[in-house]
C-alpha cells in the first residue's frame, strides 16, 4: 500500500472510532476551562486571554494554576465565537485534531524511523485506536495535549524530514514555541529533535571530537544543535518570566507521595508510576479520569511487591538504553531510538523530577510519550516478522488482536465521556476505592434532589479519606440540624483554614441561630480570605444597620460594575431609603448592560412613580409587556436555571484538592442572579457554589 491510501486509511479509522464522541455533553475539566471560563465566552478582552492560565485565572494571581496555554484558549474561543457553546463542534475540532496527529506519526514512521510502508500504517492505525487517548480526544480540554502534539509532531518532520526540502531549524524551533503555548510539554520538541539528530549525526561528531578535524557535517551539525539551544533557553526564560513568582499550589489530596515527608518513599513512588505509566501504555484495561485519592497507594517499604514491577522496568530501560548507545555507531536500529526518545522525553515533565504536579497519573499527559510506545512495539512486530513465515504469522496475529481490542476498548471507553453520571459511575466501577470518585457522585445526587443517596456517598468519601474538606463541608449542606452541620464546616476548617465556603456556611448556620455577631465574624473572615467573595458581602448586608449595608452593596457594585443583577440590588436599597435619584442612576446602569433586566426596569419605574412622573410607567409596561412575551418561549430555560443551584452541575470536577479550586471562579454572572438571592443563601453554599458568583478580575488583586 502507498502512503497516500496508508495516510487516507488512517484518518478513516480514526473517524470511525471517534465518531460515538462527537455527541458528547460538556464534562469533567471542561466546564471550569471552558463552560465558566470567561476567555472561552468572550466577556473578556482579548488581551486577557494571554494573560490568564488556562482556567481563566490571572498569572498573576497568587493561587493561579500557572497552566499557561492561550493558543488552545484561543482555539476555544473560537470554537465558541463560531458555533456557541455547543459541545458537538468542540469534539469536531479534536477529532479532526486526533485524524491530523495520526497521519503525521505514520508519516513520521515511514520517512523518518524508516519503517516499511504497512509497518508504518500498522503504527498509525495503533496510535488512532489506542485507548488511553479517548481522555485527550472525548474530553474536550484534552485538545491541549492533542494540539501539542500536533505541532510537535510538525516541529520534528520540518526539521528530519528531507523530502520537506532543507531542514527549516528556525521554523523548527518556532513551531516548538507554539507547540509549548498549546500545552508545557510541547517544549521537549526541542530535546528530541537535538537528540536525533545527534544520533543521526554521530559517525561525523565522534570522527571530529577524536581527529580533532571538523567536518562540514559536523559543523552543520554544531550550527543547528546551537540554534534549538538557543531557542530553548529563550523559550524556557520566558516560561519561567510567566510563573510571575510564585509556583502553583497543590495540596496531599493532589499528589500524595509528593507531600510524603520521608524522601524514599517519594522516591519508590515516583518510580512505580513510571512503571504503571508504562503499563496503561502497553495494558490500557483499567482508565479512569481521576487518579487522586489514594488510587495507587503510597510504596512505602521495600517489601512491596510492585519494588520488583520496577526493577524488572528499569532493568528494561537500561538495557534498551545500552542498545540505543551501541547503535549510534552503525544506524541499524533508527525506529528502536526514536521510539526510546519519544517515550522518555516528552514524559520527563510529569515525573516530579523537574517539578511538581498536581497530578497522580494523568491519562491525557500519555497522548505524546505513547508516540514513542506504539513504535516501539510496531518495530518490534516488524522484526518478528522479518524474521521466519512462522513468526510472520504472529507477527500477524498479534497486530490483529492488539487493533481488534484497542479499537472495541476505544469505542467503550467513548461512551463513558458522554455525560458526567456515565463518566463519574465509569470512575467508581475501575477505582471503587477512590474517595474524589464517590465525593463526584455525591454531587451529581445533590444536583439530581436525591440527598440520602448524596449524604451516603459523601460519607463513603470521608471514610476513605477522612480529611477531605470539600466533602465535610458539601455533606453540611445538606444536614438538617443545626449542630450537625456546624459541625462539619468546622471540621472542613480544621482541615483547609482557608475554606472560604466553609467559612460562609458556618456564617449561615449562625445566623439561623440568631448568632448574628458570630456570623459577622465568619463572614468577615471570608472576605479576608477571598476579598471579591459576593456572598458574604450580600449576606453581611442584611446583618449590619443602614449606612454600613449600603456601603457593602456600593463595594459590589464597584467589584462587578457590568452586574445588572447587583446594581439593581443596590438600586432597590437607595429606593428603600428615599435615595431616588441615585436608585434611577444605578437602575439606569442595570438596564444599560442588560437592557430585559426584568427587576431593574420595574424599579425603575417605581422611582419615578415615587415623584409623581406617571408617564414613565406607561413606557416601563409597555417594555414589560414586550420582554414578557419574549421570554415566554425561554420559560423552560429559565426553569432549568432555577432549579440547578447556582449552576454547581458538573464543578466536582475541578481539582478539588487544589488551593485554586477552592477560591478562584471563572463565571456567567447572567446565570446567576436572574432570581433571588435569599432561597439560595438560606440553603448554603458548597465548595462548587462559588464558581457561580461573578469575581473580580483584576490581575493584580490577591484573594
């Protein structure tokens, strides 16, 4: 078979595969990155989408994830300017994303490792249907490791590939750069392509270093390795200069053998999740997209058994590095290195060697180094067979099986990122005994007015992981008595002193126990926490006399100057204390940034019927009257977004361990504010309720 059909075949397979995605909800990571992110919505500038890491927080921000990705922001945005939030044109854009990254690596196979033409569609067809890529494709923030790829796989043909024309370093390194702002670890781009062509290069490099004689090869050798140096330490400075200071924040719940105090356990640990790395690679029958928890347990003495899982892998390792070594004299085994370079490089970052993660095992960090794990096993097939008609036939045989599995495992696992209950019931049944999975159903039984089942799970998640604040303090939520509840928003204190949320349903309870100078304290305590936290501003409003309510009321309005919602509720306390003619101003901004803002349109009018200019409310009915009618075809809409809750549905899924969860909000400040406040304060806030409440955006504030 030709390339062509190869490449056409590929892309065919990928689009069979993937096809059972494309009608996927919103699920997972993509609502904070991209449901509730305002760079994706477009409220905000453009500029700030390069200011912002990927969830929407400022750089700048202390608790900021420090995840800087604006082009595949960017692409989001994108995707939403053309087609709005809807989630079918998101899974087009991966998928479409996925087909290009596997008809690259088949082009990489063939002209680049030299594979024979049906090896290399062998190996392509391997990577399209490999099953612990659905996270990257099926997941629709997983397009950060699937544009990466794409541009590294760019970077690495533009610079080997001959049949290109003259190697294009300088493009080389500036796709490498665009690589990295698609996700991190499209950087290491660089590293492999400088490795290769060391390997390529060595016979000309070795002669020059021994004779002390340079030859034309290996100058050119030393123009190009000087040239990606140079780009990489540019782009390495400026990557540091974003970190803005500080690095992001993670907590034990996150990752924890990187908080384990003793230094040989942290070392086991990180050793054996290399190994299991590889095992998903090579063995994808248990995926999960969460991996926190407790999922793979702390190897804390030398008795484990899994110590000898990771000496048999690195006893491999090195003999597959002394084999890679013995062949840069003589090149017979180009596809064994690449494959090594592939697997190992682009990996490097999430090892917690270099820094740490806030992650146990990511499926999605896999889309780049199995590149490398799908050549490895392909050369190996192609060896076998090469080698005698009975090892061609296994040869044959276990690339029909490897693809039938792959390709069955592939398409079920898709189904499990079609909405957040298959997705979270899919995580409960491969890891039952992780504590983030039943915190997640808990939530989705909250949402879906099914307590005692949400109360259940929660529980099961505090007696896997007993200090589990967001779970103490949801579990509040929805205790009935008094000293019950109080009792695990304090606990969720112990736990996480800075629990803004706990913090404010304390607040609540003593409030409902006429407490009210405890509650002013709590309340006051968030904003010291959190100083753009709306909540506790509205509430301590109704705790504290007239001038000093109004002062509140007036700071929010400073805070969210385009919130109608707000400004009317402000406009209604002036109107309440015969302040009229500031009441008109602020009724009059309302309706400015939201012109079918129902509650500021009627206050508007009352203002004026207040002093007598009855002609006003002839205009404000007739404008009733026509909202009215508009809006009664959005009456199920609006019923929906009155029963959800503030819009909690699907938050679980942030990183809950993480200080950034708990305090910063990408949000759709419409959504939210379209009813009262009081029903929902009354029933308390958990630690998702927040990403709901509209926040300051300003880059140089500190919460």
């Amino acid at each position: 078979m030709g390339r062509a059909p190869s490449y056409a075949a590929v892309g065919v397979a990928c689009l069979l595969l993937y096809s059972n995605s494309l009608h996927g909800d919103f699920v997972h990571d993509d609502i904070p990155a991209i449901v509730r992110n305002q760079d994706v919505l477009g409220s905000s500038p453009l500029l700030q989408l390069f200011l912002d890491d990927f969830w929407g927080t400022p750089m700048s921000d202390a608790f900021s994830h420090k995840s800087y990705r604006p082009l595949t922001t960017l692409s989001f945005r994108i995707n939403n300017w053309l087609h709005g939030l809807e989630p079918l044109w998101f899974h087009v854009v991966n998928v479409t994303l996925h087909i290009a990254c596997s008809i690259l690596f088949t082009r990489v196979a063939v002209r680049i490792a030299g594979l024979q033409t049906k090896f290399a569609l062998l190996a392509g067809l391997i990577f399209a249907a490999h099953p612990v890529h659905t996270e990257a494709v099926s997941g629709i923030v997983g397009r950060a490791d699937i544009l990466a790829c794409s541009i590294f796989l760019l970077s690495f043909l533009l610079y080997h590939d001959e049949e290109l024309g003259k190697r294009k370093v300088t493009l080389s390194c500036c796709l490498a750069g665009l690589a990295m702002l698609a996700k991190e670890t499209g950087l290491t781009v660089l590293l492999v392509n400088i490795a290769y062509d060391l390997y390529k290069s060595w016979p000309y490099v070795k002669r020059s270093i021994l004779d002390g004689k340079r030859s034309e090869e290996s100058v050119r050798f030393a123009r190009r390795a000087a040239k990606v140096l140079v780009a990489m330490s540019v782009l390495l400075v400026l990557r540091v200069a974003l970190l803005q200071g500080s690095l992001p924040k993670f907590s034990a719940q996150d990752n924890p053998s990187a908080f384990h105090p003793c230094p040989h356990v942290r070392l086991m640990t990180f050793c054996y999740l290399a190994v299991f790395n590889c095992w998903l690679l090579f063995c994808p029958t248990t995926l999960s997209h969460d991996w926190q928890m407790g999922s793979i347990p702390l190897v804390t003495s030398l008795a484990d058994c899994r110590n000898i899982a990771t000496c048999i892998f690195f006893g491999c390792c090195l003999l597959l590095a002394y084999r890679c070594f013995a062949d840069f004299e003589n090149h017979r085994h180009s596809p064994l290195v690449l494959g090594c370079l592939f697997l190992v490089i682009p990996f490097l970052p999430a090892t917690n060697l270099l820094v740490t993660v806030g992650f146990v095992l990511a499926e999605r960090v896999l889309y780049i180094p199995s590149l490398g794990g799908v050549l490895l096993v392909v050369y190996g097939a192609q060896l076998l067979y090469d080698s005698g008609i009975l090892r061609q036939r296994a040869a044959l045989i276990c690339s029909i099986i490897i693809l039938l599995f792959f390709s069955l495992r592939t398409i079920e696992r898709n189904k499990d990122w079609s909405s957040r209950e298959a997705l979270i019931r899919a995580g409960i049944k491969a890891l039952p005994q992780n504590a983030k999975m039943h915190y997640n159903l808990a939530n989705f039984h909250r949402d879906s007015f099914q307590t005692q089942l949400a109360v259940l799970h929660y529980r099961e998640a505090l007696r896997l992981w007993p200090r589990y604040a967001s779970a103490h303090n949801n579990l509040g939520t929805l205790m009935s008595d008094g000293e019950e509840a109080e009792n695990h928003f304090q606990s969720a204190i112990s736990i996480q002193p800075g629990h803004v949320n706990a913090h404010y349903n304390l607040g609540q309870v003593y409030r409902k126990a006429n407490r009210s100078q405890e509650a002013v304290t709590m309340l006051e305590r968030c904003i010291r926490l959190d100083s753009a936290y709306t909540p506790a501003y509205l509430l301590l409003a109704k705790l504290q006399p007239g001038p000093i309510a109004g002062r509140l009321l007036k700071h929010v309005t400073r805070l969210h100057p385009t919130n109608s919602d707000l400004l009317a509720h402000y406009a209604d306390w002036l109107l309440q204390n015969y302040r009229v003619e500031e009441a008109i101003l602020y009724y009059q901004r309302a309706l400015k940034h939201q012109r079918d803002h129902q509650g500021a349109l009627l206050g508007w009018a009352k203002s004026h019927l207040s002093r007598g200019k009855t002609y006003y409310l002839h205009f404000a009915l007739s404008r009733w009257r026509a909202m009215k009618q508009q809006n009664e075809n959005k009456s199920r809409i609006y019923s929906i977004v009155n029963t959800a809750d503030l819009f909690i549905r699907s938050w679980d899924l942030y990183k809950q361990g993480q200080v950034t969860s708990q305090f910063h909000h990408s949000t759709t400040p419409s959504v939210l504010y379209q009813y009262d406040f009081a029903p929902v304060m009354e029933k308390g806030l958990d630690s998702e309720s927040l990403r709901g409440i509209p926040q300051q955006r300003n880059p140089g504030s500190k919460r």
